[in-house]
C-alpha cells in the first residue's frame, strides 16, 4: 500500500537462507530507488524472534493508516528444527509447522513492540506460510493472506487463506482466498492500482513459475494476465519465488522474485519492472540493481526521506 503516493524511498524487510539460527531473524535493507541497496545495522539482524520456534521468515510488513508500522512473519525456524522435529521432510513442515505469525509493530520503524504470536488457523491447517498483508478499500480494514494445507494431514494441495482484521490484534477465521484446480499455490501478494487488485502467486507446476491475475474486488473473481505468462516462460522453471511488487519513483511498477536456485550464500532477488501494470508485463531488469549480501522472502515498503534518514542513523 502507498500513502499519498511516492515516498522517496524503500525499506525492505527480510531474512537471511543460512544453515545457522541467526539468518532467520529480521533484516532491513533500505535503498533510495528501489533498485541499489545498502545493509542496515551493518548486515546484522534488526529484531530476533524469541517466542515459538525462535525463528522467523518470509516476512509482510505494513503501513497502517494511522501511520504506524506492522510487520508479520512466518514462525519457523528450519535451522533449529528442519533435522529434527521435521525429520528434513517438507511435507512434515507443511502438515505440523506452526499455525503462529510473529508479529511485531512500530510507530517510527526504529523502535519496535515486543514480539507476539497471532493464532491464524486452528489445528486442522498445516504451518500458516508467508503472510501478506493488503489494505480493502472498499471494507475499510485489512486483509492477511498466507497459505496452508487444508487440511493439514490430506493430500489437498496448497491454497491461499485470508483473515480480516481492523486492529490486528483480533482476527476473523479463516477463509480461502483462492486455489488453481491442478497444483499448489504459495507466496502471494496483492497490491492495488486504478481501481484493480493485482494478485502474484507462485504456482508449484503448470506453470512452476510466478502468475499475475487481477481483480476489481479483493476477495472476488480474478483473472490471468497473459503477458505476464510470457515474461515467466522466458526464464528457467522451478527457480522463482516469494514476490513482492511496488511502485517505483517513475510511476512504474518493479516486482521483486526471490531466486532461489543456487547456493545459500548467494540467494537473493531479481528485478522484474512494469511500465503500466494494467499491461501485465514484467521485464527482467537487473542490469543496474545490487544488494549487498545474498537475502531471502520480503516485503518492500515505500518510506519517506526523514524515515530512510531516521534508519541510518539509528542503526549507522
């Protein structure tokens, strides 16, 4: 969600892919177009999860419209469990990870609340994966979407839930956004322009890459953007994932896809930008962007100057 417009520049909220409990904590990146970034608190985590599995990952974060900050994360930490408690079986981690998001908010994104779990499914949900959060224009509160096996010990593929919520202290139950008839869906993210919903969501198989659909309503009927199939098909399948989409100073749109086929140290996003998002297509446009470490599943918030100077300084 933008507020009034641009901001100026971007805050990205994410974690690290490493084989050690301290890259699945909450790391800021903060960049002036969206496209160079630099490491915050010198590449050291912002805020640690010290509740539930005491690591978190593939993290939303928010601005609400009294202008204070939100921040969900998946609660989940394979380097402490993946071996063990999940036996290093994903369908484990699917079926009997955590039905938590970790949660933490902020008035001034320098000083944060202390960490929560939110309950978001009940026992009949597998782990409640990658949370998102959009606001709903027309109802007037906010939407958190996630995906879940339903339920959890089936053989149903995965969909995308969604809770209402005003205050994100109580949420409503459960309820499924949407599902593709042939393979599991994961990762979304919805943003909102001229009076659309936009919709990506990573697709397990036909196609094993990112779709675009949009919508005029938040919960209703969507449909696929073709153009954005044809961008996708241009890369190698299976190795994309986690979007996230905002828009950049030139009123353009710049969507961020997570790859992740390669080693862990060198895990991190590629840009993808749109002229006009109501075209669908996406082109890859890395040429000019560099991030300073490897860095996995985000969100990226516009910010304002005093908000990006605020950042650098308190963490310099």
């Amino acid at each position: 969600m933008i507020i009034g417009g641009f901001m100026g520049a971007f805050l990205f909220v994410h974690f690290k892919e490493k084989f050690t409990p301290d890259g699945e904590q909450v790391y800021f990146g903060v960049s002036k177009d969206g496209f160079n970034w630099e490491q915050v608190n010198g590449g050291n985590p912002i805020l640690e999860s010290k509740l539930g599995e005491k690591g978190v990952r593939d993290f939303t974060i928010t601005r609400k419209k009294d202008n204070t900050f939100v921040i969900l994360a998946t609660d989940l930490s394979l380097a402490n469990n993946f071996a063990t408690k999940y036996k290093s079986n994903w369908n484990i981690v699917n079926r009997e990870g955590s039905k938590y998001l970790s949660k933490w908010e902020s008035e001034d994104l320098v000083h944060w609340s202390e960490q929560e779990l939110v309950r978001v499914v009940d026992d009949n949900y597998g782990c409640a994966w990658a949370p998102d959060i959009i606001y709903d224009e027309e109802a007037g509160d906010y939407m958190v979407h996630w995906s879940s096996r339903y339920p959890a010990q089936s053989d149903n593929e995965m969909a995308i839930y969604y809770a209402k919520t005003a205050d994100f202290i109580n949420f409503t139950a459960p309820v499924m956004l949407c599902k593709k008839s042939d393979t599991g869906i994961i990762d979304s993210n919805i943003v909102y322009e001229d009076g659309y919903y936009y919709r990506f969501v990573k697709s397990d198989f036909n196609p094993e890459h990112i779709i675009l659909e949009r919508g005029k309503t938040l919960t209703g009927t969507y449909e696929r953007m073709p153009a954005f199939d044809e961008e996708m098909d241009k890369l190698e399948a299976g190795q994309y994932e986690a979007p996230t989409c905002y828009k950049l100073p030139d009123g353009s749109w710049c969507l961020m896809l997570d790859f992740y086929g390669c080693e862990k140290s060198k895990q991190g996003y590629v840009p993808f930008v749109a002229k006009d998002i109501s075209t669908g297509r996406f082109v890859r446009s890395d040429k000019e962007f560099s991030f300073p470490y490897g860095f996995k599943h985000g969100t990226v918030l516009p910010i304002t100057d005093e908000e990006y100077d605020r950042i650098i300084k308190a963490y310099k």
